[in-house]
C-alpha cells in the first residue's frame, strides 16, 4: 500500500478545516504508517486572476508557509520525511511566476481548475459540474496541462480527470484531451494523480461531518463520484506512465480513510485496469 502522499492542503487556502493547524495533519499520517508527504497547498498568486474568495492563500503568507512546513520537517524528522509545495495552475503569461513558485518548494503539482476563454476571461470548472466547457475549450484545456508539462512546471498532475465535470458524457473529444494529456505525461515523464478527494467528499462527507457507515451503504453513494473516471485510467493504462493516489486532504480525518478511499477509487476503475497501470512505489 502506498505510504505517501503528495497532495496536501492547509487552512490558509480558506476553505480547508480552518480550525485544523498543520502539526494535526502530520500526526494523522504518521498514526496511519504514512513515510513522505509533501504540503502542497493552493499557491498564492502574483497577479490576482482568479478572483474567487477563499480558494488560495495571500502571497503574503508565503514565508509563514514555509516556515511552517520547515519547522516541522525538523520536529518530525525521525518519524515522517516532510516536503514543501505548492498546487497551481497554468495559464499563459504565468510562465515566470510559476518558475518563481517553484523554486522555493520541493514539488509542483499541477490541479488545471481553469483556462482562458475566447474572450479572455477565465473559465473555471465547476465542483458541481454546472459550467460546461464546449470541445474546443476542453481540448485547449488538455493543451494548457500538456504546455505546463513541456516547460518542466509540474512534479505531478493532480486529478488530470476533473475535466469530465465540464462535460456531458464521454466520447471522442474526451479520449482526444486525454490522449493530449498521457502523450505529454508519458513524453516528460510526469506521473498521474488518481484524486481520492471527489470520493471523501461524495461518500464520507456529510454536512461538515465525516459519516463513516458500513461499507455496504458506502457503496450506494460511488454513483455520486465524477472522478476518478474510468475511461480516463483505462487509456493511461495504455501509456507508459506513472500513477500514484493523491488523497488532496483539506479536512480533518479524512486521511484515516486512505485505505478505504483506495479501495473505492479501484472498484471505480476496476481491477483489470488497476493492474495495468504503473504506480509509483
Ligand atoms: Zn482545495
Ligand atoms: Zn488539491
């Protein structure tokens, strides 16, 4: 079972559990046998694009950030490997700003939420799958993640299936973007995130409360989850390309149900295809 995980945010962001300090985290992982993790908080930004409140820390918090992340590395050094990062997102016109980000962390994960429209304006991916995105705005959205890949941006592809919310159904525009997305993954050799989040927040999560029924009842709920999205990781699997699961934790508790967040996102995608593909050890 893996034992680490890349995608990890804080408070600062503004909507994970505000009352949660970082040390609590670092505590959970450690009682559930977890070795390497890296902070990857929502990345502050330079020039305020996306104007969505509550979504990223301050540039200004940067530095505390950090801090934060070094001191307990220290602490916890004999117990847990800690690493410093950031999830960001491309968007032309970014390129030194994302640089910048990066060298001040160990690992970039790219979490793509958003491109420009025709008429420059930003055009978000909707959790509740309310904004659709036409065919040339999904593949461009393949092209933005793949042009991130090329300049040597990301570490990691966090939740590369979240598009699926743009869209209604699943045809040959999808397999195109995705096709985009592996050849440019595979090319750099950048590994794919198999999000565990959309599962924590459609079957654990109710109400602000972690609702842990039997498995049974679990189970009934699995219709609920976009992605991780089948179809995707059935092409990945076609590719030389590494995977590895992301629990992209903002809540309080919610890495206690690693193992049973796995075993969800592997029915969802299916023994045959789990056992294709290429994880990360
Ligand atoms: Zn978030
Ligand atoms: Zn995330």
């Amino acid at each position: 079972m893996q034992n680490f995980n890349y995608h990890q945010h804080t408070y600062r962001c503004g909507h994970a559990d505000l009352d949660m300090k970082d040390e609590e985290y670092i505590l959970e992982y450690i009682n559930m046998g977890f070795k390497k993790i890296a902070f990857t908080d929502h990345c502050p930004q330079k020039n305020k694009i996306d104007k969505r409140e509550n979504m990223r820390m301050e540039y200004s918090e940067r530095k505390e950030y950090l801090d934060s992340i070094k001191k307990l590395r220290e602490k916890y050094s004999d117990k847990i490997e800690i690493e410093s990062g950031y999830e960001v997102e491309y968007l032309p016109g970014e390129e030194e700003n994302l640089r910048e980000l990066k060298k001040d962390v160990d690992k970039i994960i790219l979490g793509q939420h958003f491109i420009y429209d025709n008429n420059g304006n930003l055009k978000i991916i909707d959790f509740n799958g309310k904004v659709k995105f036409t065919d040339i705005e999904i593949i461009k959205y393949a092209e933005y993640i793949s042009k991130a890949i090329e300049l040597g941006i990301p570490d990691i592809i966090a939740h590369p299936d979240v598009f699926i919310n743009a869209r209604n159904g699943f045809g040959n525009i999808e397999r195109k973007a995705i096709n985009i997305i592996c050849e440019s993954a595979e090319k750099y050799k950048v590994p794919l995130e198999i999000n565990l989040n959309n599962i924590f927040k459609k079957v654990y999560y109710e109400n602000k409360v972690i609702v842990n029924l039997p498995i049974e009842e679990q189970r009934d709920k699995l219709k609920n989850v976009v992605y991780p999205y089948r179809e995707f990781w059935e092409i990945v699997s076609k590719y030389n390309v590494k995977v590895l699961y992301g629990i992209d934790t903002h809540n309080r508790g919610q890495i206690g149900l690693f193992n049973e967040l796995v075993q969800f996102a592997n029915e969802i995608i299916g023994s045959e295809i789990i056992n294709k593909l290429n994880f990360i050890e």
